[in-house]
C-alpha cells in the first residue's frame, strides 16, 4: 500500500549561521556555503574535525525533517551524537534535563560517520542542530543541511496588506501550517505528538481551509480518527474532541461544499449524536467520563461552562449539516434544547467566554469587559482564532488587531520562524531569546517554562492550532 502527500515537497536548507563551536576546527565557514549535495573523490572545500569538539547550526526556520551529512574523508569511524533543537538551548540538553526527551520523535541520538557518504539522520520539528564529535579522530565534513518536508499547495489566500507586523504573523502562521501538513496526515507538532488529535485540528482545518481550499489530507485525517474510533468510544478519549470532530466536518463542507466527503461522515454521525444526547439529563445537566477544553482550563472552574459551550456549537453545526443532506435532525435539535436549559456562566478564562460566544452568540458586557482585561494577557494560541474574533466582534476590530499583534509579535520578538503550543505574555519578563543560549541574569524562555504536558523542552514550537490566526487576518484584517 502507498500513501502519498501530492502536495508534500522535499526542502532543503543550509545552515545560514554557526551559532558556537568548540575544539580543533579549520574552515568552519565551508559548512555554510551552498555546494553540490554529492561527494566527490576530490573535495577541496570542505571543514575538517580534529578530534572531540562541537558544533550548533542555526538553519534560519523551522523544519520538519532531519539533517543530511555528506563525509567526504574520515580516520576510521566517527561516532557524533546529533542533538535536534526547536531552541539553541534544546540543543544543549541532556535527556531529562528541564523536560527534553525523544518523545514522539527522536531529536537526541548517536550515529556513526563514514567516508564518502551522505547520511540521512533524524526526524524530528527543529531549527537548530547541535553536533558533537566523540572519537579522537579527525573527519572532513563537506556539508550539512536540513532535510525535510513542507506542504506546497496551490494558495488561494495571501495577505496582501501593508502592515509589517501583520505579514510577518501570517507568514509565519503559513509556515507552521505547512510543516504540520507535511506528511500524509495532519499533525498538530512535528516534534512532539505527531498525532491526529482531532480536538486540536479545528483551527488548522480553518487556516489550512483558508490558504488552500478542499485538501485531501484533511479529509484522510478525519476519516483516520473515525475509523480509529469505534462507538462507544470517544475520539482520543475524550467527549469533546468527538464533538470538535462534527463541528469541523460540519464547517469543512460549509467552507468547500465537499458533499462526497461530508456525505460518508453522516451514518456515523447519527450514532454519536445517540450517544451525545444519553449523556445529557431531561433538566440539561450532563455526565461524560471526562471533561476537557484546553489544557489551562482543565479541572478549574470554567472548565465544564466550556464544555458546555462546545456541546452546543457541535449540536447546531449538526443541525446544519444534517438539513444540507435531509436528514432527521431531531436527536441534534433535542440535544440543543437540554443544553440551553442551564444558563453558560464564565468566571475569568478568557478562551470559555469566546466559546460562549461562538455557541450562543451573545454576551454580557462583564464579559466582553473580561475578554480585552490586560491586552494579550490570558490569550491562547489553540484558541487564537475563537478568542480574536470574539473581541473583535464585541470590542472592536481595531482592538482584536492590536491583541493579536501583542501577543504573536512577541512570539516574533524572541526569534519564532513558527508558532508555539502555548505561550504566557508573562513569560517575557526577563527572558533571553531562542535563537541564543540564555544569559545568566536571563530566564530560559523554553527551558524554564510550559505547563500540564509540555513542561520545559518537551514544550513545541511549531504547533498547527496555532495559525487560527489565519482566518481572522483574512476575516478583519485585509
């Protein structure tokens, strides 16, 4: 069986900059100078090691891939152990050590170099590749490049405004599309979960959607996660991201009018909603094994008001789709109506009062008051696209545009090529960059940081729920 990514294209990099190296090393520079990736019998310019010693590349962005080392001349086998990084300091850790790790994908391995070879290594999300020399021999290295992937489809939507900032947010944004669109289905990271965790793809379906139209590797995607999920069983676990799968096949046909794909979607549908509507109480109250929004708002106060909010957008994204095809559509409208009986009540997170919105459409000026309270502060990248055009439908879209600026141009500010899984404005107090090791009097912006699962390192940045700024750009900002 072949699998194929039509629109995947093979992209290498050079490294642009040497970030630190150590030890006896001559002609560093060859490293950077963009050469034929083919050995030759007869290299002349190449950069030697002699003995122990390192060396950190920086390619200039973010890639999903690994690095390709063409040897032209060693004294015996090198053994060098290659350390993938989405921050310079990444790079320098050990396993273990402020939460780095080889989950999902290895970024931390020793391999061996041999002469006259071009060795493909690593698969991993990096920007960043440290590389140290463990035998007392010398090896001429011609070149080193990053080796990866990349979506290259055919784009529908570009931001053609003349604001700086914004243009560098929604190239960016493209960019951490891209990557995670990469392979022959949709990841959220390409570091860390190279999964289908289909709650996380509702906002890189309506950026994907955006730049490129109907996609084949979205709908393989959501037919993975249904196939994968057999009833009773909730999509990777849980309640909610079995929902968040309705509310995108619901939007994906309204956004492409893909009738073929949406029409196989239904059957099942139909069953979950039976399973949906057995949960929920005559009185509205409901009963589900797990309750989960985002990751900020597990088991706090706001949590199940959330849920709450998102059990009402599938219901009526069902309603939708189910009239589009003629279906009955008694079951989703009885669903709505048990939900509606108890009122959505958001105590301070900002991401559940823009669910509210988006579920019934309207809110109360204590809330709206509560969504633009500190700027960027309490903002999520997961929820960017809900939180933004939420303010900027009930604050003014002047106000959602600055917000966004704020809070991705700080991304931007400390070195970003893509976008991060989670990102605190208070992180910035005292932080060092990521595209340099961390000063002693600086806190260590990667390293130091991130919560529940993505402690320290583990921490990705390059992470698809983040472009749901995407749509909003192209919603407000043209």
């Amino acid at each position: 069986m072949f699998y194929e990514n039509k629109n995947s294209k093979r992209e290498i990099l050079f490294p642009v900059r040497i970030v630190e190296s150590e030890g006896k090393i001559s002609n560093i520079d060859a490293l950077l100078k963009e050469k034929p990736l083919q050995i030759g019998l007869s290299e002349k310019d190449y950069c030697s090691i002699d003995g122990k010693g390192y060396i950190i590349l920086d390619f200039g962005k973010e890639m999903c891939g690994g690095v390709r080392i063409l040897t032209y001349m060693t004294n015996g086998a090198c053994k060098i152990r290659i350390r993938f990084g989405e921050s310079v300091n990444e790079t320098c850790a050990e396993i273990g050590e402020k939460g780095a790790c080889n989950d999902h994908s290895t970024r931390d391995m020793v391999v061996s170099l041999e002469l006259l070879s071009s060795m493909l290594f690593g698969g991993s999300g990096f920007r960043f590749v440290r590389i140290d020399f463990l035998d007392d021999v010398n090896v001429s290295i011609k070149n080193i490049v990053g080796d990866g992937a990349v979506y290259y489809g055919e784009q529908i939507f570009d931001y053609t405004g003349h604001d700086a900032r914004i243009k560098d947010i929604f190239n960016t944004a493209k960019r951490t599309i891209d990557l995670c669109c990469s392979t022959e289905y949709i990841w959220d990271g390409v570091k860390r979960d190279r999964l289908v965790w289909i709650g996380d793809i509702y906002p890189e379906m309506i950026a994907f959607v955006t730049l490129y139209g109907r996609g084949e590797i979205l709908e393989r995607s959501l037919d993975f996660i249904r196939e994968l999920s057999p009833l009773p069983e909730w999509m990777n676990g849980f309640p909610t991201y079995s929902m968040w799968w309705m509310i995108i096949c619901a939007d994906y046909y309204k956004k492409t009018g893909c009738k073929d794909f949406a029409e196989r979607q239904l059957d099942y549908m139909a069953a979950l909603l039976e399973q949906i509507d057995s949960c929920i109480k005559d009185d509205g109250e409901f009963e589900y094994p797990l309750y989960f929004v985002d990751w900020p708002t597990h088991d706090q106060i706001d949590e199940i008001p959330g849920v709450r909010a998102i059990n009402i957008m599938a219901a009526k994204k069902a309603i939708e789709l189910f009239n589009a095809f003629g279906r009955d559509t008694k079951v989703a409208e009885r669903i709505l109506e048990k939900l509606l009986k108890v009122e959505i009540n958001i105590e301070t997170a900002k991401q559940c009062i823009a669910l509210k919105y988006f579920a019934v459409g309207k809110l109360s000026e204590e809330e709206k008051a509560k969504l633009i309270d500190g700027g960027a502060k309490g903002m999520s990248t997961f929820m960017s696209y809900f939180l933004l055009k939420a303010i900027a439908d009930n604050c003014g879209k002047d106000v959602a545009i600055d917000i966004m600026k704020e809070y991705y141009g700080a991304m931007l500010d400390i070195g970003a090529t893509t976008f991060f899984e989670d990102f605190d404005m208070e992180w910035l107090n005292g932080a060092g960059r990521i595209d340099e090791r961390t000063k002693e009097s600086q806190i260590d912006i990667h390293g130091d940081y991130g919560k529940f699962c993505y402690i320290g390192f583990r921490h990705s940045f390059c992470h698809g729920w983040s472009a749901g700024v995407i749509p909003f750009i192209q919603e407000y900002c043209e």
